[in-house]
C-alpha cells in the first residue's frame, strides 16, 4: 500500500487511528492524508481538519457479450474492488471508529470532539477533529483491441 502524509502535520489522533484502519484493508491500494484549510485554533479550543484521500483496488472479470446481436464474443470489465458505501460499512464495524456522521456517494465525514485538560492548568481546550475521506478514482485505461473481438475468453 502507498501512504503520503507529506502534506499532513501529523495532528489528530482520530485520523491517525482511521489511517491505521485503512491500511488493514486490501481493497485500499493508496492512501494520501492532508491538512484541510479549515484547521485553527484558539485559546479555548482547536479544531483539527484532515482530508483521508483513497484509491480502491480494481478487479478485471470477463463478461460475454454479443455482437451485432449475433456475434459472440467476451469483454474485459474493471470495476473497483470496494466503494465508499463498502468502507463506510466497513470502518462502522470496528468499535473505535464508529459509524460516519455524514455519508454519501463521494464523501465520509467523520466530528470528534474531546475535553483537554493539561497538567498545572486549571481550565482546559475543547479538541474538535474532523476528518473527511474522498475517494480518488484511478485513470481508466483502455482494453487492447484485439481482447475486444476474441471469440473465446482469455486465459
């Protein structure tokens, strides 16, 4: 799996355990974490905004198709290995992570706050961390022409 945090400083540990999450997952094939422009802080609080970008793993499978209505003859389809709805499934099964607050076809969100209280102070920050997961689509690459019009699926 690649992994590029090159762009992210390193802040959040709900986005740190999600990163952890993702990387247990053979469908993923590569992770790229950001820093979000939203993130600031405060002096009562700080709020954390990451952006989890992932590509899925991609499947080739063979399906007959038929030719001038006549004509048979096999195709060669990719279609991605999991899809958001997959993950957010997915990463709603383990206890840590929980179900996303907001999903749909192209976005997971995920709003954790948490109470701060550092040690020989008496009042403490509030820690809100948002992380949305984009999914990044692979380039699409044309099948050969000649595994087009075979008359008999590839072995």
């Amino acid at each position: 799996m690649n992994v590029d945090t090159s762009k992210w400083s390193g802040e959040g540990a709900f986005t740190q355990l999600v990163v952890e999450h993702l990387q247990k997952f053979d469908e993923v094939v590569s992770l790229r974490v950001e820093d979000a422009p939203a993130s600031r802080s405060e002096a009562d609080y700080n709020f954390v905004s990451n952006e989890i970008y992932v590509t899925f793993a991609t499947r080739q499978r063979t399906e007959r198709v038929r030719r001038f209505g006549f004509l048979p003859g096999w195709r060669i389809v990719e279609e991605q290995a999991m899809t958001i709805a997959g993950l957010d499934a997915a990463l709603a099964a383990n206890p840590d992570i929980g179900a996303s607050d907001y999903a749909d076809d192209a976005m997971l969100q995920y709003l954790r706050t948490e109470r701060i209280i550092p040690p020989y102070q008496t009042r403490g920050y509030k820690l809100v961390e948002l992380v949305r997961i984009y999914q990044l689509t692979a380039p699409q690459t044309a099948p050969a022409r000649s595994e087009e019009s075979q008359a008999h699926p590839p072995r």
